[in-house]
C-alpha cells in the first residue's frame, strides 16, 4: 500500500499534468487511507499554484491552466462530501460574500475557498466568477455581510480587487465590513496596496484569516 506521502504526491502530480482521472483515483486513495480531507484540499492547492506559476512565466497557457483546473475540480467533487461529514454544526461565525473579480472566468480556488468557509460556520453567499465589482457591494449591502472576498487568477484582472474596494466606499459600507483576497498572482503587497484588509494563501488559510478578520469586527463593535 503506498504511503501518505506518495498518495498526496500522486493527487499534487495528477494536478500539475491535467490527468482527470489520474486525480479523482488518487482523492479516492487518499480518502481511502483515512488521510485528512483537508491535506487533500491543501496538496491539490499546491498543484494548482504550480501550474499556476507557470501560467505567469509563460511555461503554460490559458488551455493548460482550464484542463488543470478541471483536474482539480473533479478531484474536489470526490473529497467534498468527506469535508462536509466531517464539520461540526454550530453557530454562524459570520457572514462572507465572495467572488471572482469581473473578467476572470477562473473559479476552482474561488469554490474551494468557499466550501471551507461553509464548512468552518460561515454563511457563504457565492457570487459566482466575472462579477462585476458593483455586485460585491450590492450583496454585501443585501445580506449584510461582514466579510468580503474577491479572487483574481490573472495579473489582467488584479485592478478589479481594487475596484471593489472603491465600491464598497461608495456604497458606505466599507467601515462595516472586512475584505479579503486572493488568487494565483496576488500577494500581501498587493492586498496592502490595494487597501484590502487581508489576504490568504490558500483555502485553509483563508478560514484561519476569515476568523481573525471576525475577532477583530468583534473587538469594533464591542461585541
């Protein structure tokens, strides 16, 4: 039988060279050697990044990013229901609006991260992937969230994030919540550049983050 370390090497492999079926059997292996499902999410992750990396040095293009993504997804649709099983029901934490900026079709780490956040409590509201910057204020406004994500897997679509923050000013609304973001080519220079209050990593990062971000509206509010 192969160790954890080679199962998750197979699942991070299977990512990196677009094999589907290569990447449902080894989320299948793993679950059925009882390994975390989060280590699977996170290893997947990580094959992702490496693909995307190499999308931003020009190694791989747009097909090659879609048919990694792709990968990923159906490897996620065999680990998910695992995730699920495994939360533990209790109150709301919070509530979080997320999205991937307008002009970014790109949605797979978006969707992760926003099946964690349910997963971990948070009320999720997902606005899908190319939305417009207006819409992530509009919703936050609607369900009155405290927490806002905008994900941008290409440098051509990065703005946008900064967009939504200028949004959220002018629906008055940026005091009252929290943002978040994320993406293959952002940064916390970035985050701190554009006047977002966070950024994650990755989709287990991105609770750990979204719970600071909750502690500190707490600590605001004086709740």
């Amino acid at each position: 039988m192969a160790s954890k370390e080679e199962i998750l090497q197979k699942a991070k492999n299977a990512i990196e060279s677009f094999n589907k079926d290569e990447a449902v059997a080894a989320a299948k292996e793993a679950l059925d050697a009882n390994i975390d499902p989060v280590e699977v999410i996170t290893v997947l992750t990580e094959g992702m990044r490496e693909v995307g990396d190499k999308f931003d040095k020009g190694e791989y293009f747009l097909p090659h990013v879609m048919a990694a993504s792709e990968a990923m997804k159906v490897a996620v649709a065999v680990v998910e229901p695992a995730l699920k099983a495994g939360a533990k029901a209790g109150d709301k934490l919070g509530t979080v609006v997320i999205g991937t900026v307008e002009g970014d079709i790109h949605s797979i780490g978006k969707d992760i991260v926003a099946t964690m956040l349910g997963i971990a409590g948070f009320e999720v509201h997902d606005l899908g992937r190319d939305v417009p910057v207006t819409e992530f204020a509009a919703k936050a406004k609607e369900v009155n969230a405290d927490i806002v994500g905008s994900s941008a897997l290409m440098t051509t679509t990065m703005l946008n994030q900064e967009r939504v923050e200028e949004e959220l000013k002018k629906a008055g609304i940026r005091d009252k919540v929290k943002t978040m973001v994320g993406g293959a080519p952002i940064t916390q220079e970035w985050a701190d550049k554009v006047g977002a209050d966070a950024y994650a990593e990755s989709a287990t990062e991105a609770v750990v983050v979204a719970k600071k971000l909750m502690a500190s509206l707490k600590e605001v509010k004086g709740a």
